[in-house]
C-alpha cells in the first residue's frame, strides 16, 4: 500500500477499515462497495470492519451461479 492509497481512505480512517461512525465514510463504503448503508452496516456487525472482509461477505451473499451468467450474457 503506498501513502497516496493512506490519504485517500473515505473519512481518513485507516484505509482497510470501515468506520460506521462517520456518516461520510458510511456513505463512501457504501458506494464502493455498491451495497445500502444498512446492508454495510450489517455486513460489518457479521465480520468485522475490514473493508476486505465485508467485501467478501457481500460478494457471497450476491454470488450467482455460472449457470445465471451464461443466461445473462445471451448463451443457452
């Protein structure tokens, strides 16, 4: 991680960290992560509050299978 990734963590907080304190970076992650604030927030009390953590967890709860991806892009 290089000093400009430091910088520019949402609310200033620790760039791999999601902090549900900050309205402003609650909205930052929120938007990062394409999730409501609810869904983050509930993400974060399930995992914790790495940012890498969340993502994951998110990912899983929205995972499709190869087979609704092959339909979405037109195959059989």
């Amino acid at each position: 991680m290089t000093d400009n990734d430091k910088r520019n963590a949402p609310g200033g907080a620790e760039p791999d960290r999601i902090d549900l304190v900050s309205d402003a970076s609650l909205a930052e992650w929120a938007r990062k992560l394409a999730v409501t604030e609810d869904q983050l927030k509930d993400a974060v009390t399930k995992v914790g509050d790495r940012a890498t953590d969340v993502e994951m967890h998110l990912k899983g709860s929205r995972s499709t299978t190869n087979r609704e991806r092959v339909k979405e892009v037109g195959g059989a």
